[in-house]
C-alpha cells in the first residue's frame, strides 16, 4: 500500500514537474526579448545543455519510461533551442540560429525514430554529466569573468533549481535508473552553483543592467 501511495505521489510530482516545464525558461526568454540583449548568456554553455537534456529525452523514450518521468526535458529543450536561436539573432547571425535549429530538429527525430541502437543512447546518455557540468561551468565562468549575470534569469535559474532535485526523488520512484538518478543529482549541484552566483551579483548585475539604457541615452 505504502508503495502504491509512494508511486502516485511520485506520478503527480511528475505530473507537475512537467507543467512547471512548460514555462521553466519562459523568464528568460522573456527577458532577453525585453531587453534584445543576450549580455551575460554564454552561447556554448546553452548549446552543451541542449544536448545534455536531449539526450536525456532520447534515453528515457527508447526504455518506454513513463512521460512523466522525463517529460519535463522535453519541453526543457524546446525552450533551450529557442534561447540558442535567440542568442545566434542577437549576435547579428540569425541565418546561423535558423540553420542549427534546422539541424538540431533532424538529429531529434533520427534520435527517437528507434533508428538509433540502443548502445548508442545508453553511452549518449552516460555523457550526460560532464555534458551538463561543462555547460554549467562555462556559464558560471563567464559569469566570474563578467563580474556579474547578465541577462541570465534568477526565475529560470531558481525553476531548474528546484526542478532537478525534485526529479532526483521522482526518477527513484518511478523508474529506479541509476543513471539518471546521477544525472539529475549532478544537474542539482551545478544548478545550485549558477542559483549562488546570481543572489551573490545580484546589486552588482542590477547596477550593470540599469545603467545600459542611460549609456543609449548619451
């Protein structure tokens, strides 16, 4: 029974997760539209990440896991490649973000066809973590480099954040695979380790953002 119970909160959980995703990177879309500026957002750090969840998406629907134990990722990299195509705009290479999205959406397909062997998913997937820790560093990297975060969204940050550890618990639940459990686990940390470095510039990057419009203004 106690199983039973566990199970269902964890589908719910899931459930949730995956609403949440739909709207996870929203903020920081919405910012960087805002603003028509990609400051601060590290192009190759967005581009590791997009590969690091697509991976995850590949991996968990060639098993037959349950969507709501990794649906959320789905959307995930949906709102990732529209930040790299936004990032590609902004940088005055538009041409260039319409030809990776092109790219990316052909390699989806050919990856969750069931054209790709399994043993190739399952190494693409044990490559998810220093995937993500390289994203990840080389974000919080330019961040240090920078001396501030940018466009970077504290709602995104803080969304994946908490989305990731609460993925930790419901992939135990739900599907026991070890290997993504690591996955998520690492997510957390890296995660957390972005979610630090924008309370810790928070004045410094808000300081740095307001004095943009009046630099247009001179």
């Amino acid at each position: 029974m106690e199983l039973t119970i566990a199970t269902i909160l964890a589908k719910l959980a899931g459930t949730c997760l995956i609403g949440l995703a739909l709207m996870v990177k929203l903020p920081q879309i919405a910012k960087i539209l805002k603003a028509k500026s990609v400051e601060g957002i590290n192009l190759y750090s967005c581009i590791f990440e997009l590969v690091a969840v697509t991976s995850s998406v590949a991996y968990n629907a060639a098993n037959g896991y349950p969507f709501s134990a990794w649906g959320d990722t789905f959307f995930v990299a949906a709102q990732t490649l529209v930040i790299v195509t936004l990032v590609y705009h902004y940088r005055s290479n538009t041409s260039g973000g319409v030809i990776f999205a092109g790219s990316y959406l052909i390699t989806l397909y050919l990856l969750m066809s069931g054209l790709t062997p399994m043993a190739f998913l399952m190494a693409y997937q044990a490559c998810n973590m220093p995937m993500i820790l390289t994203a990840k560093f080389t974000q919080a990297a330019t961040n240090y480099g920078n001396g501030h975060t940018g466009q970077l969204s504290f709602i995104t940050v803080t969304i994946l954040t908490l989305g990731s550890f609460a993925r930790v618990l419901t992939t135990l639940q739900e599907t026991g695979d070890k290997l993504i459990t690591a996955t998520y686990s690492v997510a957390t940390a890296a995660n957390a380790m972005l979610f630090i470095q924008v309370l810790y510039y928070w004045e410094v990057t808000k300081q740095k953002l307001e004095a943009k419009p009046k630099e247009k203004e001179t």
